[in-house]
C-alpha cells in the first residue's frame, strides 16, 4: 500500500536512507547522497511538514518513500523542458528510495506510476526528476517508464553535494 506518511514513519524512512547508503558503501553506489548529509532524517521530517512524503508499507513494515512536490530546485532552470508549464503544474519526483532488502520486486515502478497518478489527479501537465548519469538502473527505470532525458548539468544534491553529469527527466501527464 502507498500512503501519505505520517509522524510514526519517519524512524522506519530514516532507516531506509541508512540502510541503502550503508549498503552502496559495502557493495557500490549508484548515488551521490552521503551518510549524515542527504538524505537524513531532517528530510524526511521536512517533507512530512509539507504534506509531501509518501511511503510503501507492506506486512507492516515501510520498504520504500519518495517525495513528490511541486519545488524544482535551481538547476532545473538550465534544462530546456520540453513540456511548458507553471510551477504548480509540474510535478517532482525527489528521494525515491527503496531499501536494499526489500529492492527487486517492483517496488521502484510502483511509486513512480503512484506519483504519475497524482500528477494526474492534480492536474499537473509534466512530472519531473534528475539523477546521476551514474545511476543505471534508476535511469532505465524511468526510460522504461516514459520518460525522456530533458537535458544534462551539474546540480547540488539535496542542495549539498556537488555532483556533475547529472540527467534531467520528463514526461507528459
């Protein structure tokens, strides 16, 4: 089941940042994020402030969050979009996670179409996010899923981590 989170899951999403980032170390990254630095508990926290935080539970446990808001960091403003809209009509994925443990059984498609449903529902005209370049497996997920790579730059992660080679990417809704 995805739902909005509320203050009783932000152990179990902090977890989730710790459990894969301690996780990239001992195996290879795919992110940038950094331990203690983005994405900790204060993101979440924030998100959840801003009614923004969704997360997967499933068997009691939460497997999975992401945040999906209208904020388009600084950087986006370099990207050529191809879908023109206003601010309050697009739609963006940030700090899509999925735990390591529970990684493989479409979990990651599943929240991304559960954003696209509620840009939908707000009637959003475009749903966009980034990623590093790095990052095969995310970018073929949302190739897979319709997206288009909107253009390429270097971004600060979470606003903290400087990061080149980074792909911007879009789809109508």
């Amino acid at each position: 089941m995805i739902r909005k989170a509320v203050s009783q899951d932000i152990e179990q999403v902090e977890n989730s940042y710790v459990e894969l980032l301690l996780h990239e170390q001992e195996h290879g990254t795919y992110t940038v994020w950094k331990l203690g630095v983005y994405p900790t508990r204060l993101t979440a926290e924030k998100a959840l402030a801003e009614d923004t935080l969704y997360v997967m539970e499933r068997d009691g446990e939460i497997c999975a969050s992401v945040i999906a808001d209208h904020v388009q960091p600084e950087e986006y403003r370099r990207i050529h979009w191809k879908y023109q809209a206003e601010p309050q009509e697009v739609l963006v994925i940030h700090l899509l996670c999925v735990r390591p443990s529970k990684a493989g059984g479409g979990i990651g498609k599943e929240l991304v179409r559960f954003v696209l449903e509620q840009a939908k529902r707000m009637h959003c005209k475009a749903v966009r996010l980034d990623t590093g370049a790095q990052n095969k497996p995310a970018a073929a997920l949302y190739t897979k899923l319709g997206f288009e790579i909107a253009g390429t730059s270097s971004m600060a992660v979470g606003g903290a981590i400087s990061h080149d080679g980074h792909l911007f990417f879009e789809t109508a809704v």
